[in-house]
C-alpha cells in the first residue's frame, strides 16, 4: 500500500501530462502528417500558423478580445471583491454565488442566448462585444482568486489611512491596490486567459468576421487533424505555460507582503 | 465607513443583470412567449422534451455524467490523498501536473485526445508497429472516447476539491484513532473518509453539474449516436434552426443545473469553487 500510492500517482501525473507533452512534441515535427515520434524536427508547422494571414488575423482577435475581457473584468471584480471581503451585508455569500453564475450555467446556453441578443443588436463580430461578454465569463474567475488576496490585507492599514485623512480613492490608490498588487496581478492574467481559450460564446459571437483561435481550430478539427493545429495549440499551451510561472512568481511575492505585513 | 463599501459590488452586478440575465431572460421570454402560439406552449414543451431525440440525450447525459463523475472521482481521490499528505518538491510536482491542464485550453486538450485515439492516430501506430494489430482500431467517435476526454478535462477539479477538504482535515484525530488502537485501513475507512466525505460530496455534484452541461468534448470525440442535451440545443440552434426547441431544451438544461447548483451551495462554500480560494 505504501509503495502502490506513488506508482499509482506518478501514473496518472503522466497520462495527464502526456497528451500535452505530445502535441508539443508534434508541433515542432518535421514530417508532412501527423507520426510520433517525429523522425525530424523544424519550426515547418509554427511558421505556417504565424505566416498565414487568416492565422495572424484570429491572433490578433483574440488577444484584443481577451485585453478587453481582463480589463473589465479584472477592474469590475476588484471592487466586487472588496466589498465582499470589507463589508458585512447580509446574504453575501448568496450574492457571491450569483456572480458565479456564468461559469455553472452550461456555456452553450449562455451563448445561444448572447447570440440572440446580439444578433438583433448588430453586435455579433464585435471585438468590444465579445471581449465584455467574455469578461462575464472571466469574473468569476477573478472573484475567488481576489476574495483570498484581499482577505490578506490588513484591514487596520485601511483604518489608519482614513483615519489619518485619506480620501476613499486615495485608499484605493495609495493603500489597497499596492498591497493587493499581486493578486491582482495574477487575477488579470488568469481573466485574461480565460478569455484567450474561450471557444463556445466565441463560435456564437464571431461570425465569419472576427474568429478567435480556439473557433478556428474547432472549425479545422471538423475537417482534418493536420499538424498546423499542433502549432497553434503548442502556442496557447506555451501561454497557459507563461502565465502560471507569472502567477507562481507572484504567488512567491505575495506570500512575502503578507510576512512583512504580520 | 468601510462598511458602506458593499456598493462597490455594483459595476459586477450591472454587468452580469445586462450581459448574462438580460440576454438569457431575454431569449427564454421571446422564443417561448412572443414568438410561440400562447395557447400551444404547454404542449409545445412537452413534446419537445418527450420526443425521440430529447429522451435519448437525457438518457445519454446522464449515462456519461454519471461515468465520468465516477470515474474522475476514483482516479482523483488518491492523487488528492497523496497531495494532502506530501510537501516540497514532490508535492510542488504533482500539483504541476494537475494544473497545467487544468488551466488549458479545452479545446486543445481534446484535440490531444483526438490525437492519441484517431484512426492514425499514436495508440493506433504503437498496436500497428508492435503488431498487434492488422487495420486500425475506431478508438474515437464513441462514448468511451467521449468518457475518457472528458475525465481528463475534469480530474483536476475533482482533485483540487478533494484536496481543500483533506487538507483541512485534523491530523491529530488520526493520531488518536491509533492512540486507541485502530489499524491503518480503519482509521481510513472510520475517519478519514468520512472527514473527507464534504469534499468527495462537492467534487462530485460540481463535476456531475459540469459535466451535464458539456458540449466541446462530446461534440468533437463523440460518434454520430452520442449525442448529449448540450449538443442537441446547439443543433438545434445550427442545424434545423428551431429555436422553440432550443429554448425548451435549455430551460430543462438550465433548471436542472441551478437545482444541482442550489444543493452544492448549500453543502459547501461558494468560495472553494474550482478548487480556489482554500
């Protein structure tokens, strides 16, 4: 039994790995369809994704889309964090799981029903659109992780701020955000990400016009598993990959704030 | 005067009543009321939800949910036991291991599925190359693949679930049950599980509630047959361009979840959603 745990665990640490570990290694084959192992290796399929002007185009949609989802996003569940963790309404945790609404609703009904809207509003292919409908997505996600930032600020350094004369935006400014910076940090970056690999509201909101990467692998996958998909998911796993070392980083930081704080 | 903060949640709130609850009362009013005869709604939902096609996707969501709630919660319940008991290094890795795919794309994630499982895909050559086989195995485009893509896509919100249950368990009640005398499979069978059962409880009900909701993963890896209520509204919407059955399907959809959800918010906290937070 003592022995059987560890095999056991490090089993199902590799089968979870694998498969992203695989299609990296896939991406930078140099073979024309999809052999693993790869007897060659080149940048053939990275150079294809970056060169292809359709590629480029839903590049850079998404990561407008997602720019504007983790702005909104990040700003609006900031505030809401705080008031969940400063103030003492009553029935805060029911409003909380309201706001975590969006990510429990199963995501093709949302959809269909921004679609609807948005259809009749003229609004579908809109990047500012979609990156707010996005952020609805993305709040949840900044919620919980803000909720146990801010639980790590001293409330008395706030106390001593108003007392000595500090307006409220001046305690935001000065007080808050410094001390919350990087949870805050890390929130925006994981909103941002959960926007960056968002396909469903995407496939509804697009169109033909402004399709974002993860839609325009779903549309290839209908059709061929070729290795430019390799490409282009080694490239979202290598974002995945650049945040949470950022967030490991931050992680690091601000378990020191809270040290010089106590 | 901190306290006067609670207002701060306006922006949030504004947003999610115009861009979640506006669209989706929005849609569920128009297609259900406005557009549809009034006198024949009543019927209209019970034939939607009593049809062929309808019946069939319940009983196969409910099939797979079931499946893969099982099993993610068998394969989960170890690696949250093992974390909860490890620091350092080797803890730092598995928890690697859980979230990098955690937090990928699920898309791509599926995709690598579709890799391994395809016609030509890897397992197929390995079989082939090794010989143990003459023609490529159809080991995608069936239930089991779709069960298997999305057990990897969940196992890691059962983990960290189970994890932030267990790691709050206290170590002392252990060290007391073998003060006493009990052996090892019994202080697990006697306390521990049971110390862990909220965790085991909320993973299970927010795994089952996403899983019932799933479309990505079933749509890509799942054969002609294998169709979920998910996918059956997004038909629907695509396909046969019927919206009052889109519509009656999604409010089932929907009820169904917030009832799931409902229950999970009473049996837990709200804030240990995801795994985050503990």
């Amino acid at each position: 039994m003592h022995r059987a745990l560890p095999c056991y665990v490090v089993l199902v640490c590799l089968l979870l790995m694998a498969p992203i570990v695989i299609v990296v290694i896939l991406a930078f084959s140099g073979e024309g369809y999809l052999q693993f192992p790869p007897t060659s290796f080149s940048l053939r399929w990275f150079v294809r994704f970056l060169g292809d002007p359709q590629w480029q185009a839903s590049l850079w949609y998404s990561l407008v889309i997602g720019v504007i989802a983790c702005v909104i996003a990040t700003v609006l569940g900031f505030f809401a964090a705080y008031a969940f963790v400063r103030s003492d309404l009553a029935g805060k945790k029911l409003l909380l799981s309201l706001l975590l609404l969006p990510i429990i609703v199963p995501t093709v009904i949302t959809s269909i029903a921004m679609y609807f809207l948005s259809a009749r509003l003229h609004l579908v292919g809109n990047l500012l659109w979609i990156g707010i409908c996005h952020a609805v997505i993305a709040l949840p996600v900044v919620l919980l992780i803000l909720l146990s930032a801010l639980q790590g600020v001293d409330v008395n350094l706030e106390r001593a701020a108003l007392s000595l004369g500090a307006s409220r935006a001046r305690l935001f400014l000065k007080v808050v955000v410094p001390l919350a910076a990087p949870g805050l940090i890390s929130a925006a970056l994981f909103a941002f990400l959960a926007s960056f690999d968002e396909l469903i509201i995407s496939l509804f909101l697009t169109g033909v016009r402004a399709q974002t990467l993860p839609v325009r692998i779903w549309n290839s996958l209908h059709m061929e598993i070729e290795p430019t998909i390799a490409a282009v998911s080694a490239f979202l796993i290598g974002i995945t990959a650049l945040v949470l070392l950022l967030d490991t980083l931050l992680r690091g930081r601000r378990a020191a704030t809270m040290d010089t704080q106590r | 005067m901190l306290n006067r903060s609670a207002i701060l949640m306006l922006p949030a709130f504004a947003m999610l009543a115009f861009v979640f609850l506006t669209p989706l009362g929005w849609f569920f009013a128009q297609t259900l009321f406005i557009d549809s005869t009034p006198t024949g709604l009543w019927s209209q939902i019970t034939e939607v939800l009593t049809s062929r096609a309808m019946l069939q996707a319940i009983v196969t969501t409910n099939w797979i949910s079931l499946l893969v709630t099982a099993a993610v919660l068998l394969m989960g319940y170890p690696i949250a036991y093992y974390l909860a008991n490890r620091r350092g290094l080797r803890f730092t890795l598995v928890v690697f291991c859980i979230v990098v795919p955690y937090f990928t794309s699920i898309i791509v994630r599926t995709y690598s599925w579709m890799v391994l499982l395809g016609r030509t895909g890897l397992i197929n050559q390995v079989l082939r190359g090794a010989g143990l086989i003459d023609a490529p195995v159809p080991l995608l485009y069936n239930q089991t693949s779709i069960v298997i893509g999305m057990t990897y896509v969940l196992l890691p919100y059962m983990v960290l679930t189970l994890f932030a249950a267990m790691r709050s368990i206290d170590r002392t009640l252990l060290l007391a049950a073998r003060g006493m005398g009990a052996s090892g499979p019994m202080i697990f069978w006697r306390v521990y599980l049971p110390l862990s059962l909220h965790g085991v409880i909320s993973g299970a009900l927010i795994v089952f509630i996403l899983s019932i909701g799933f479309f990505i993963t079933p749509a890509l890896m799942g054969g002609p047959s294998d169709v979920m209520v998910a996918m059956l509204i997004e038909r629907s919407v695509e396909i046969t361009l019927d919206w009052t059955s889109a519509s009656v399907m999604s409010l089932f959809l929907l009820a169904v979840t917030l009832v799931l959800y409902a229950i999970y918010y009473r049996v837990t906290d709200v804030r240990r959603l995801m795994g985050a937070g503990g």
